[in-house]
C-alpha cells in the first residue's frame, strides 16, 4: 500500500468563545482554506471527515458541504472528545490508505461557550464539591500531583509551560492570544484548581483546522509532491485498565501506548522528532506527556521544562504554536490544528517561529474518557 | 415530610436498616481488581459472573489531590479534591476536610479515614442525603 500525505491544511485564527460565525459557516472557511492550500476543488474530494462535539448529532459535515458544495460524497461525522479532530483525520487516513479514496477532505471546527468544562451529573444532587471535583482543571491537576509526588515536580515547573507556550504564541498570528505571560504573573494570576492557576488552563475558542489528504499516486498525477507531507504514522488507543481509573482519568498509559506503535509504524524513535504539538490542556498534562511521549526519561520532565529544552529554538520544541494553553482549544478542531502547525513547519513556512530544518513532526491529542491519539508527519521535498 | 432516613449520595454508599454506613466495591475473584458499585464483568480481565460485593474498608492513604478554588455557582471554596487508596484495595474520590486547604498541609500518602455525614444538599423534592468524606487520621 502506498502513502498518504496531506496536499492542503489550513486553520482559522482562533477566536474568543462566542464570537465566530455558526459552526457550518465556521468549518467552511478552514474547509476552503484547505482546499485553496492545494489548489483543488470541492469536486476533487471523494469524501468528507468532520469531528465536532458539541453538535455530534446535527449532521455538521453535511452542513459544511450546503455551505461549499453538495456533491454526494459520503460524510462521516465523528465524535471523540478532544481527540475529534485528529480522529476525523484519522479516519480519512484509514480510507485511503486501504484505497478506498484517493483524495478526501477532513475537517474538525467548534464552536465553545466560556468557562469550565466538565462537572456535569444527572439525577440526585449534584456531586461536584461534594465527591471532589469533576472539573477538567482539578482532574488535570490532580494528574499533575500524581507527576508531584512521584518526582516532585514543582509548582513553579508547571507555571513554566505556559509562560513558555504564551511566549510561543507571541509568534503566531492564528493563536487566540499573543501576550507574554511572566512566570509571576502565571503563579498569582486567580488560582482554578491547585496547581492550576487560570494561565495555566487552555483557553475555550471558536475556531476550524481542516486537511485534504491524498494517496501517493494521486500526489504524483497530479504534481503536488513539492508541498505534501508525508503521514508516516497514524494511531489512536483507548484507555487500557488501571487501578484508579473510576475516580481519576489516566492519559498516561494510552499516550504511552499510542507512541510505542507510533514509532514502530514510523519506523524512528523519539529522538528523531524535530518538534511537537501536544496536548497541553492545562499546563500540569504537558509535564506528563514529556515523559510519556519518550522524549526524556521518567522524572525527566521537570528538567526539560527547566532547561528550556522543549523551547523555542531548544532541543525539541513542544507547542510552538502556543498550544491549547494560548493558540486555543476548539475540542473538535484542535487534532487538526495540531496537524496544521506541523504540516506549517515541515514545509518551511512558519515564520517567525519556525523550527529550523525540521524533517519529522509528532501531533498528540487526548480526549478523556479516553482516547489518544498520535500523528507523526514527514517533510518528503 | 417526617424526618424522612436520608437516600445514599451515590449507589455504592449503602445504608443498612439499623447498621453502620458502609461502601460497597465489586472484588473479581479472576483478577483481583476492584471496582465502585455493581457490576457482571470485569474491565482488567474480561472475566464474567466473577465479581462478588464486599465492604470497602475506611482507613486509606491520600494518593494525589487538588485544592479547588473556582467551582459552580452555589459550591463553597476552596475545597480538597482528594484521590484516597483504601486500606484492602479500592480507589476513591472525596472532599478531604478538617484539614486547612494548604498545599503546605498536604502530605502525600498521609493517613485517612472515610467518614459519613449528610450531604448537606437537597433535591427538589426535599430528600435529604448521607455521602462520605475523608478527615486526616492519626496513623
């Protein structure tokens, strides 16, 4: 079986919760975009991917496909948790690499709503803060004293990520925020959930990533090869059993196991990964995906952060983009965001922030409940 | 409504006639794994009709925790959400209280207890409810 790469990405800039046009309209522009970034048309796709989660049961992709062209194809609509966006890929991916298609177009969009999420219950009375608390920034919190009290990680290593991603962001202009964020301003901004402080969550945004992936006889009819990136590796796994899974979501074990066949489908190690976009929903999960993703030893992650090594311009640059923490997170979005920011790199044209001579890229999205998902993308020209 | 006896905050919180509050866990005699509340088939093996009830017990130690300081409109705080392992197996989520909310206070694998108290919180019909909670103990 041949390869398959991504012709065309694009993405929304990201934008403040509320504010963006209806999800349709919303997926349609990253949706164009994509398509414009390889100069194809709607018409050249054989099929559509579309992760959203907030309106999972509305038919989202066929909408997007009244607002650009009703052509027929066959729509899946996906649902993931914040793992949508890379598993609508995924699926495109799938397709063709069996030969199914040969060109085919995902799309992940959200629209969001402010503040937490999480903490919803039925029946009764409700149970948050009454059994602890169900909110994404205590349950990532409480991951992130797991990574404590093993290694002592400190408050001040995780407060490090997200100056580090909020400088990131500073260089890129689809980010929501492009401020600098000191790491005193990050310790005493309004504390969410210990450690967590409110700098230290991801911020909820409108906004669209969408792909066009193509088999490689495809690519070379159709002479697109000098701007394709090769997929050379597509995994996602669910949560395997652990002890304390009932009352605290592991987003170890299933990252850990994504990138052990992620790195045997690409053929490299962790070494040979140039840079990173993970999934840093709250600053404490970014520490535990150092570790889990191979690129330092156990107990590793505080020093990483502390050395600058997964900076800008250090050994293996994590979230340049300005991660979920300052670019955004539009759950649904984000996997293909993510891929987006690679894709960018890969082909050299990232600006300011790019990560010189750059070959291979690693995306990782995480949706709890759980599902992880991991790309690892390869410049060919 | 009389003094009506208070409905158990979650379905593994049982409240015999006339005995001491307990929480219920499912032990699989397959694997050994323990899990909250009933049910026929284990999530770590796949074994079936191997699962049989049996009391958790109430002394535990504190596995990790986060102090939470902005919750839902109507829920005090700040407040310990504390992940407890229990003495005999089992993994529980809780409010830690009579402990000051201070990270500076917090031992890991500091020694606890699951108490039961009422919810202090009602439904709409009026019912009242008997949860648990997690106080430091002395080791």
């Amino acid at each position: 079986m041949g390869d398959v790469y991504v012709v065309g990405i694009d993405m929304t800039k990201f934008q403040k919760a509320g504010t963006g046009p209806a999800v349709d309209v919303l997926g349609a522009k990253a949706a164009l975009g994509a398509l414009d970034d390889c100069g194809l048309k709607i018409q050249d796709m054989q099929a559509l991917y579309c992760g959203n989660l907030y309106q999972a049961s509305g038919m989202v992709g066929q909408r997007i496909l009244q607002q650009i062209g009703q052509t027929g194809i066959p729509v899946v609509n996906v649902a993931n948790a914040c793992a949508t966006g890379a598993t609508a890929f995924r699926e495109g991916w799938a397709a063709v690499k069996a030969g199914l298609y040969d060109t085919v177009l995902a799309v992940g969009v959200e629209k969001m709503s402010a503040g937490l999420l999480g903490g919803g219950g039925s029946g009764g009375i409700s149970k948050e803060g009454l059994f602890g608390s169900s909110t994404m920034p205590a349950v990532f919190a409480e991951a992130g004293m797991e990574h404590s009290r093993k290694y002592g990680t400190t408050f001040e290593q995780f407060a490090k990520v997200s100056v580090k991603n909020h400088h990131h962001s500073t260089l890129n202009p689809k980010a929501m925020y492009q401020i600098e964020t000191p790491l005193d301003m990050v310790m005493g901004a309004e504390m969410i959930a210990y450690p967590n402080t409110k700098l230290m969550c991801s911020v909820n945004v409108d906004g669209s990533a969408a792909a066009v992936l193509m088999s490689e006889k495809k690519v070379k009819e159709l002479g697109l090869g000098k701007r394709a990136v090769k997929v050379r590796a597509s995994v996602m796994t669910s949560d395997p059993w652990q002890e304390r899974d009932l009352v605290m979501p592991d987003v170890n074990t299933c990252t850990r196991l994504a990138a052990k066949q992620a790195y045997e489908m690409a053929g490299i190690g962790a070494d040979d990964i140039d840079l990173i976009e993970l999934h840093d929903c709250f600053a404490t999960a970014e520490i535990l995906h150092y570790e889990n993703l191979g690129i330092c030893k156990d107990g590793e992650a505080g020093k990483m952060i502390d050395t600058g090594a997964v900076a800008l311009g250090g050994k293996v640059p994590v979230n340049v983009s300005g991660g979920l923490l300052s670019k955004g997170h539009p759950l649904g979005a984000t996997g293909i965001a993510n891929i987006f920011e690679v894709v960018t790199h890969l082909r050299g044209e990232a600006g300011k922030r790019q990560v010189e001579g750059a070959r291979f890229g690693l995306t990782h999205v995480i949706g709890l409940g759980s599902a992880c998902g991991i790309h690892i993308l390869e410049k060919v020209a | 409504m009389s003094a009506a006896k208070p409905l158990p905050a979650v379905d593994y919180l049982k409240l015999p006639e006339g005995g001491e509050p307990y929480l219920e866990g499912y032990k699989c005699k397959a694997c050994g794994a323990v899990f909250l509340g009933e049910r026929t088939v284990c999530s770590k093996c796949g074994a079936r009709d191997a699962l049989a009830p049996q009391k958790l017990g109430t002394k535990g130690k504190l596995y990790a925790y986060s102090i939470v300081h902005r919750s839902f409109p109507g829920v005090e705080v700040p407040y310990i959400s504390a992940i407890v392992d229990l003495e005999g197996g089992g993994t529980l989520k809780g409010n830690l209280i009579n402990i000051e909310a201070d990270p500076a206070k917090l031992k890991f694998d500091m020694p606890v207890e699951v108490v039961f108290k009422d919810a202090g919180r009602k439904d709409r019909e009026g019912n009242s409810y008997m949860a648990y909670f997690f106080e430091p103990r002395r080791a």
